[in-house]
C-alpha cells in the first residue's frame, strides 16, 4: 500500500536536476547544477547514505552518450543531510528545505567545511586585468570602470587616475598658428577676426583641462617652444575594487601565482600529489584536458624532431601548480591506470566529526582511472581502486 508521505520525484530545469523529498511537514530539494559540477566524485564518496553514484562525464565528452547528469543523485536514497554541499568544492549543489536554503549537517552536528583561504591586498592590487583572465571558474569580480581605451563610449581615459595637469602658452612666442588645436582635441585656437587695421593674427589658446591626457603633443610640436605642460599624478592606480568569489573559485592559485604585485593569496583545499602514466594514454584522447575544472592538464607542445634526440614525446601533462586534485579527471578518464591520484589532507575548519573522519578516509584514498568503454556506445564503471 503506497504510504502518503514522504513523496519523491526528480525533474530537470534548465541546467539544474531537483530531487524533491515531500515529508508530512516539510519539503526538502537538493539541487544539482549540472553545469556547475564537473564530474570529480567527492560528494559520491562522502554521501552517508551512497545515494550519489558518479555519471559519465568523460563519456558525454567523447561523444560516447549524448548526455548524461555528471552524478546521479537517488533521490529516495538521499537523506537531504547537506553533506554532499558541503563537500562540493564547486559549490554545485544546493540544498533547500522548504524553500529556503539550510545545511542540516552544519546547523545540528556541526560538520566542519573547507577553509577557504582566498584574500587580495587591495594596498598591493593595481586592478589589472590577469587575474579575471586566467581564472578558469569566473571567481574574480573586478569592480574596475571600463575606460575608453578598451571600449567605445567608456569613461573617458583622461579620468582613469587622480592627476592635476597644467597648460601654460607663452604669448610673447605664441604665432597661434593653429598646431596645437589642430592636433589635440583639448586645445582650441581661437583667432580674431583678420583687420586691415591691425595687420596681423590675433586671438587665444583654449585648453580643456577635462579633454587633456597630458601626452605633451602639443609641447612636441609647437614650432615656436610656446607651450608648457605639467602633469601630477597623486594616484597612480584605476579606482575600483577586485575580490575573489568563494562560491566559485576551485583554489587552482592561477590568480594568485600570475599576479605581477603578489597581491593574491589562495591556498589550495586537498593536499597531496597527481600522476600521469602518459604511456597508457590512448592516442588522441584528451578527455582529461577537457575535463579539468582547472586548467592543469594540458597537451605538451610538439618538439622538432633534432630536439626530442630519442626521447619518446610525451602526450599528455599536468602542471601540479594549478592541479587541485579533484579527481574529475581520474573519473573521465577511458583508460585504466592511467592517472593515479593521491590526496593526503584537507583544509578544513571547524572539528573534524566521526562522519567526516570517515569521508577523510575515503577521499584520501589513493586511486587511478576508473572509467572505461566497451563498445563505442557503451560505458561501464569500474569499481575505485587502491593504488
């Protein structure tokens, strides 16, 4: 006999995937982004009640499946506990209990979450440009105004940094023959009217302090050395602000590692250590490369032949700097023991429970690839491996 409650059901909008779980009192959705999460299994390990099973995201890249949920989330095996949040370092999941969201896991048995270390000295940060680009998660908010250097009908360049200019003519040398305005638009020469009675050009300069960049063409150019320019700056740095977004930043360090005034701390989350056994690597695969959440792996470039000097070119590679040992990789993988991964610690504040002790274990497990195909349209899990 089919009880009332509680009532499951799971529907897709949009990118999300929403598990719903209707008690008598309360409704509770977790909520997967699919785009979001990128496959590397930890909320599958860390889920007390093993209602997350891993999805195939390698296969969906080669083409193997048209689709498929990076995870798949049994939403009558799931206890809407929030550890699997928690847990998500890409913040692709959320949980909500009647609409509102809430950590259950967090608020009642006091599991402890990652200790995001992500700060930006503001006294050091010149709000250039390298951080926002190299970020591979759009975890950089750059509250900089776009100037019209880089785009057309943007603040005007002149007002990029706090400087006082000052514009001096000469009158005695100044012909006003009309250089100066002809060259720069902060300049007008205005001449009085041509008389037979005077017999000459008269008129002034005009400069506009607002419309001046302080280039100093005009000085260049003057034929008669009239024109005098000064320009002092009190704040040499773009007004604005650049923060790092938590929610999304995976603490590769790209940031933190290309900043030109070492402004930048980020501290990565796991500890430990990643290997590629490249001579296993199928040839033309680079699911890994397309897979990874970081930008860590990548396909070394080619040598000229009278470098590599018998050495056998390598064809697959990971710069461990960015490498955040998620393990979304080691998931996509095709082959078998290809990449082995080991994590070795956590950073985490808050104490460390029995429960989280035990995904500890699990997730400090060494591993290897554990994804395979068989036929070219089917795909079967392997089960994790020690290494």
């Amino acid at each position: 006999m089919e009880t009332f409650f509680p009532k499951f059901s799971k529907k897709r909008e949009g990118v999300n995937v929403i598990m719903e779980q209707k008690l008598l009192k309360n409704v509770n959705n977790l909520i997967l982004n699919a785009q979001t999460c990128t496959g590397c299994g930890i909320c599958s390990e860390a889920c007390p009640e093993e209602a997350i099973s891993l999805g195939l995201v390698g296969a969906v890249i080669r083409g193997a499946v048209d689709y498929a949920e990076p995870v798949y989330i049994d939403e009558k095996k799931c206890s809407y506990c929030g550890v699997c949040v928690v847990m998500c370092p890409f913040n692709a999941l959320t949980l909500k209990i009647d609409g509102e969201e809430a950590l259950p896991i967090i608020e009642r048995e006091g599991f402890p979450e990652y200790d995001m270390v992500t700060a930006i000295d503001q006294e050091k940060c010149v709000r250039c440009t390298i951080c926002e680009d190299v970020c591979p998660r759009d975890a950089i908010d750059r509250q900089v105004a776009v100037y019209e250097g880089a785009e057309e009908g943007a603040k005007a360049r002149q007002t990029a940094l706090e400087a006082t200019t000052k514009f001096t003519v000469d009158d005695e040398k100044c012909t006003k023959c009309g250089i100066c305005g002809d060259l720069c638009p902060a300049i007008d020469v205005n001449r009085k009217p041509f008389s037979a009675e005077s017999g000459k050009v008269e008129g002034e300069v005009v400069w506009n302090e607002e419309l001046c960049d302080g280039c100093t063409v005009c000085v260049e150019a003057c034929p008669e050395e009239a024109i005098t320019v000064e320009r002092i700056v009190s704040s040499g740095k773009l007004d604005g602000t650049v923060s790092i977004m938590d929610e999304n930043c995976c603490t590769c360090r790209w940031c933190a590692i290309n900043c030109p005034t070492e402004a930048i701390t980020v501290e990565k989350i796991f500890e430990g250590d990643i290997e590629f056994n490249a001579e296993k690597c199928p040839s033309g695969c680079s699911t890994c490369v397309e897979v990874c959440p970081a930008n860590a792996i990548y396909l070394p470039s080619a040598k000229p032949a009278k470098e590599l000097k018998g050495e056998v070119e390598p064809v697959i590679a990971v710069n461990k700097d960015f490498c955040i040992l998620c393990g979304a990789c080691v998931n996509a993988c095709p082959g078998e023991d290809i990449i082995t991964l080991k994590r070795t610690g956590i950073r985490i504040k808050g104490k460390e429970t029995d429960l989280f002790l035990k995904i500890k274990d699990k997730l400090c497990t060494p591993r290897t690839s554990k994804v395979k195909e068989g036929a070219a349209d089917k795909v079967e899990l392997k089960m994790v491996e020690t290494a």
